[in-house]
C-alpha cells in the first residue's frame, strides 16, 4: 500500500471528494471540534473557497493524503491573519479509521512540519487534543511537540465534558 499513497497540497477540484471525506471522518471519531451535518455545514462551494484562500496564502497549509486516487487523510493549518500573530496557528489531523496506523499520520505531519521549516516564516505550531486521545498525543510528542498546559471543558460531547492538552513545537 505504500507506494500508492501520495501527499500534496490539496487543490479546489479536491473539495467534492474532500466534503464526503469530511462527513466519513466526523462519524468515525469523537476527537474533533465537528461533527459532520450538524455542526460542520459545508457546502462545495463554501470548501472550494476555503481550499483556494489556503492555497494562495503564504501562512496556511492544506494537505492531502490519497492513497490509489482515494482521499484517506488531511492536515490543515491556518497561521493568524494579523502581522502579530502570522508567524503561528493551529492544525487539525485526520485519517480514516480503515487506513490508520500505517504512518499516514507521521508522513502528513513530517511534510508539513518541513513545509512550515522552510516557509521562513512559521515560528511556533499549536495544537489542542483531547487529553484521552493517546494515539494523538504519542504522534504529537514524536515530534517534539510539548505540552504546554490543560484547556478545562474544551469539548461538551453528549452532555460529557472533555479536557484538552495544549501543545506547541518551536521552529527555528
Ligand atoms: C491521530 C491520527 C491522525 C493518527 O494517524 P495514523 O495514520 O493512524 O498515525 P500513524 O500510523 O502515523 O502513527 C500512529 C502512532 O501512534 C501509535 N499508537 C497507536 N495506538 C496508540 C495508542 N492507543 N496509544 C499510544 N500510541 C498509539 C502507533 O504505534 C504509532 O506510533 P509509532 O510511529 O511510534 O509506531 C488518526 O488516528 C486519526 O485521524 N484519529 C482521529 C482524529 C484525531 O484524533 N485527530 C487528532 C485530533 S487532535
């Protein structure tokens, strides 16, 4: 499966296939801020949009797996929009369930870590997960990611609150 699996930036075309991935991935895990229908309403179009203004921006990346033509992950990172905040942001990370621990996750990651390296311009990534999501957070730490402190009730999940851990990885 290796060979077939490719990571590039993802492009407008990509948001039809993009908008099921997105409703495939918020069923199947309960480690996101969305779930797909009822809080994530995206429409084509709106994706489209989003897709094109991370694309042309110097600060955020877009990333896409696929493996034989298939979308199968995603790493989006967005940097502020202030001249303040610009040399830093968050990202989110996901795979689908039938394509996991296969180090897609480490090879999105490792790309775009690369990508924020060279960008000259990235300083500092952040990122919040849930402090019970283990396979995240070993992911995370693997690449030197830190843990800087606990968000308290970060997620309210069917009546359910949820700490996060805010971590961070220094470019230089
Ligand atoms: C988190 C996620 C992106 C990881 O993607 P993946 O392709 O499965 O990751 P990889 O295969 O590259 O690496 C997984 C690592 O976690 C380890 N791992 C697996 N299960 C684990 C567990 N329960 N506890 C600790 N580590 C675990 C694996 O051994 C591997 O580490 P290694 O490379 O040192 O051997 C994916 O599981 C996912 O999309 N989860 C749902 C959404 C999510 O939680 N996103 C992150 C929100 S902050």
């Amino acid at each position: 499966m290796e060979n077939n699996i490719i990571i590039r930036e993802t492009v407008k075309d990509d948001a039809p296939e993009m908008l099921t991935y997105l409703g495939q991935i918020g069923t199947e895990t309960d480690f996101l801020t969305f779930r797909f229908g009822e809080e994530l309403q995206l429409s084509t179009a709106k994706l489209e949009q989003s897709i094109e203004s991370i694309y042309n921006r110097k600060n955020a990346l877009n990333l896409v797996a696929k493996c034989d033509g298939k979308i199968i992950g995603n790493l989006k990172f967005s940097g502020g929009t202030k001249t303040r905040t610009a040399h830093t942001g968050e990202f989110g990370i996901t795979v689908l369930k039938d394509y996991g621990g296969k180090g897609i996750g480490t090879r999105l990651l490792s790309k775009f870590i690369e990508w924020s390296r060279d960008s000259k311009l990235i300083r500092k990534i952040n990122l919040r997960v849930r402090t019970d999501n283990e396979k995240a957070i070993h992911l995370y730490k693997k690449f030197g990611f830190v843990e800087e402190g606990i968000i308290k009730r970060d997620f309210l999940i069917n009546e359910v609150f949820y700490d996060s851990i805010a971590m961070g990885l220094l470019i230089d």
